[in-house]
C-alpha cells in the first residue's frame, strides 16, 4: 500500500525580503506551516517577527521573493485579494476602530463564503464579554477587550489562516489562559494558526512548531518533540530570557 | 449697532432668508469637502468649478435633452460625480502615495481648467434657468413673504445633509467610510476593497457639490465664475468647522450663512469679510476647528 503523501502546506514562504522605506528589515525568510499546526514564530524585539506577519499579508512597503498560500502564490496580490482567499491578521497593535462600535467593528469585514465563518452565536459564546459591550465605542474597551474583538473579528470572516501578533502581550494572566483555551479550541476545529509570542511560556501551551528569527531570518526551527533540555538551553540564550 | 436708520422686520426676516439660503449651499458645498478630506486627506480646491459644472449639467439636460430640473436634480449629480471619480481614478489616485500638498495642486489645476473651459465657450455672462413651475409662487407668511423654490432650496439642503450624516454614521456603508478613514490599511487587510472606496467617495463628495449646483441655477444665473465666487467662504466654513467633522460643516455652513444675513442687515459693510474674521478668530483659539478632532 503507497504510503500517503503529506499535505500540501497552508502556508510556504520562500526567500522573503521586506522593506520599511529604505530599511531592509528581512533578509530572505523560509518557513511553512502545514494545515491544522500552530506554528510560532520566537525571536527578540527587532528580530522581525511582526515584519514577516505584516510582508505575508501584504501590507508591509515593499517585499519580494515567494509566499505561496493554499496552493496560489500571493506575493504580488494586495491585501484584500490575499485576505477574501482565506487568511486573517490580527495585528500586534489590535487596529481596533474607535471610530467604530464594538458591534460595528465586528461586522465590519466581509464573508469569505456565505456561510464561512463562526456565527455570532459562536462569537459570544468563545466571548461573552463582547456580547454586554456590542453599543460600545471601539476605543473604550480594555486591552484584553480589545484583543478579543481583534480576534473574534476575523473569526467572522471565514477565514481558516490566522496570524495572531502578541496576542498576550499586556494582558492579565486569567485573559491570557482565556486566549489560550480559545486557540486551542480553533486548532481543535482545523484553524491553522500562526503566532508571533515573545510569551514562550504561553506559546508552548499550544503551538506544535517554532522557527526562531533574529535579524530578519529563520535561524532554527524546532518541534515539540525536539525540546529537550539541549534545545531549552539554545532558546534561552537566542531570545535572551 | 441699529445705524442711526430703523431697521424694518421685512428688512430682517429678508436677510435672514438669503442668509438661510447661502447657509445651505454653505452647509452642502463644505459637506463635500468634509467628506472628500476625511477619506482622501486631500483639499479639493475643485470644488466650486464641479458645483458650477452640475449648474451647467442642468442647464445643457434642460437646453440638450428637454430634460427638466426634476430629472437635473438627480442626473447633474450622477454625471458629474461620475467624472470626479474619473478624476480620482486617473489623476489623484497617481498622487496618493506623495504628500498631501500634490493633490491640493492637482485639484487646483483642475479647477482652473475647468472654469477657463466653460469661460472660453459661455463667456462671463450668466445663463437664466427657470425655477420649476412647481416650486413657482410664494407664501405670505404675515411677517414676510416667503418664495416657494428659497423655502425647497433651504429644506431639500437640510435634508440632504442629515441624510448624508445619518448614511456616515449609522450605516454600514458608513461603518465602512470611517473605518477607510480611521485606518486604511487595516481595514484593507480585513478583506475590504479601499481603493474602490476612496474613488466611490470622491465621487460622491463631488456629487454633492453638482446637486449644489443644480440647486443654485434658478437663483443665481449659470456662470463660469459661480464656483470661484463662493468658494472662498466655503474654505472659511470648514476650516471654522473642522476639516474632517460631517456635523461641523454641516451646522457651521448654516450658522455662518444666517450669521452672514445678520451681518448685512445691522453692519452691512462688513458683511463680505465677516466670515474670514471669524475663520481668524477660530484659528487663533481653537485651529482644530470648532468641531474638529485635536490630534
């Protein structure tokens, strides 16, 4: 009996380079993310995590080289075209909209597919604060809010491929367990899930794969089998924790 | 204040009338703009030479195809908003990426041409348009008379404006304007086409002005210069307002255009100026605008 091929990954990237203006900030990033993995990305400040989220979603200056994302190359696609073909960011900053309500802000992107995308039923039931502040101004809501509609946000949308930036950062330890049991419970659904944490406590709850950047390149890629102690030592020395 | 000579109710009340008047193409001209500098971070200095193109739009439907101010009144704005979005899809959308004082030049080019255009073909004379037959006559108040089409014009201005307010703020449609605005790039990364939507919005700041126009035709005569005679107090209206804030501009051009009328009856010398020093006045205390967002 023929042994099955592995699937196609959702995700490959392939001599990546990005620009902010005339600052040449990845050096020609590889990686892949195979449907279903949270793949994290780790690395200092400055290393390029976020620039490498933003170049894969086409809203970074300039970039060149290969991001082939279920099956089509997207490299030269702008960024609506690459988010109706099923991926989402929620970037590190949220962008949540004051100008917008909570409600608004939610039902702002549009459906992939009719009927892609978690209900509002869903979204309030993963986030039932949400649900009490849907008249809100988008601006009034606290940080783990603000996180939580960024999220609940592209949920809506359809989209399968996330790309989550920090999605801990600042936030109290019972919203981040809140966020962790949510992303395990879309990996558990067949999201594929890439996240940019500095939290690597956070970020080995649930991810399965791990590429370390520094300096606008992939410089080691790991699995959770691989991390032994060995391993452990290397992270700890590369991300200086 | 009262110059040595009476001033009569009839006086007053005439005044105020014209003053409501220009208050509502205050209120649609400088509506426009909002709209257009809100979304494309740019000032249309073609604003008063598209508002004159919609009063000749009218003209040439009524002239060319017999069509009346009815049909002008939806079809002026149509076909000139259609060629502002032409505008920004072949001109302004090149600029985009430069700074902001690029488009302000365009535009201002833009207005020039046109008006020299129209100049060149129609001379500086006016050209009379009809009031509709419907909106003929007046009504007698008691204190004053009211002419029927001042009493449409002032109303439909109202209401077009609270329309274009209510569609901004409490829409989806809408929802989707402020967002462009608030944070472009992340709301084209939620999947939303941004670039149609500036064009769309331009289109329909235009627009406005051409329904301004259309509006005007029966009271001022249709002339090249209508545009650039007015436009100037319509800068003033949104700087005092605040360049981005829809309700702004909306309740500073009618507040302006009474405040204008009040100045004629009691200071009449000082009513042409009246505007810029207030303009003054708000810069120096508050230059965000009276309703405008302090960043």
């Amino acid at each position: 009996m023929a042994k099955a091929e592995p699937a196609a990954p959702t995700l490959a990237v392939s001599g990546l380079q990005a620009w902010y203006g005339e600052s040449h900030v990845l050096h020609g990033v590889d990686f892949e993310v195979r449907p279903g993995e949270v793949v994290t990305l780790l690395g200092r400040n400055g290393a390029g995590k976020t620039t490498t989220l933003k170049a894969i979603m086409g809203i970074v200056g300039k970039r060149r080289g290969s991001v082939v994302f279920a099956g089509r190359q997207t490299i030269g696609l702008t960024s609506d075209r690459i988010a109706r073909l099923g991926m989402a960011i929620c970037p590190e900053e949220r962008a949540i909209f004051a100008s917008l309500s909570v409600r608004e802000n939610l039902l702002l992107p549009p459906r992939i597919t009719p009927t892609g995308g978690l209900t509002l039923e869903r979204i309030f039931a993963l986030f039932p604060n949400l649900a009490e502040r849907l008249a809100s101004g988008g601006g009034k809501l606290s940080g783990g809010e603000q996180q939580m509609l960024a999220i609940a946000r592209i949920l809506r949308t359809g989209a399968r491929f996330l790309m989550l930036d920090e999605p801990t950062e600042g936030l109290a330890p019972v919203i981040i367990r809140q966020i962790g049991q949510t992303i395990a419970e879309l990996k558990r659904e067949g999201f594929t899930i890439l996240l940019v944490e500095q939290n690597f406590g956070f970020a080995a709850t649930v991810s399965d794969r791990y590429y370390v950047m520094e300096h606008g390149r992939i410089e080691l890629g790991l699995a959770n089998a691989d991390l032994d102690a060995n391993a452990m030592e290397q992270l700890h020395v590369r991300l200086g924790v | 204040m009262f110059l040595g000579h009476a001033i009569t109710a009839q006086q007053l009340f005439g005044q105020l009338l014209i003053g409501l008047i220009n208050g509502s193409f205050y209120a649609l001209l400088s509506l426009g703009l909002a709209v257009i500098f809100g979304m494309l971070n740019i000032v249309n200095f073609a604003h008063g030479a598209l508002y004159m193109m919609g009063a000749f739009v009218a003209y040439f439907l009524l002239h060319e195809f017999g069509l009346n101010y009815w049909w002008a009144l939806i079809g002026s704005p149509l076909i000139v908003g259609a060629f502002g979005a032409l505008i920004e899809r072949t001109l302004l959308v090149r600029l985009r990426a430069l700074d902001p004082l690029y488009s302000l030049l365009l535009t201002f080019g833009l207005a020039l041409m046109i008006q020299g255009l129209f100049q060149n073909y129609f001379g500086a004379s006016g050209m009379p348009y009809a009031i509709p037959p419907q909106l003929a006559g007046a009504h007698n108040l008691g204190f004053m008379f009211l002419p029927n089409y001042r009493a449409w014009v002032i109303g439909f201005s109202a209401l077009v404006c609270f329309a274009t307010w209510f569609l901004i703020e409490k829409t989806r449609v809408g929802a989707y304007l402020r967002a462009a605005t608030e944070n472009p790039t992340m709301t084209r990364a939620l999947g939303l086409n941004v670039p149609r939507m500036i064009t769309l919005t331009y289109g329909f700041g235009v627009g406005l002005a051409a329904l301004a126009g259309v509006l005007a035709a029966p009271i001022n005569q249709v002339r090249p210069g209508m545009g650039a005679d007015v436009i100037a107090v319509v800068f003033a209206v949104v700087v005092i307002g605040g360049m981005g804030s829809i309700l702004g501009s909306i309740i500073t051009g009618f507040t302006l255009g009474i405040v204008e009328g009040l100045t004629k009856v009691f200071y009449p010398e000082a009513s042409n100026t009246v505007v810029f020093v207030i303009m003054a006045v708000v810069l120096l205390i508050k230059p965000a605008g009276l309703f405008g967002k302090v960043v």
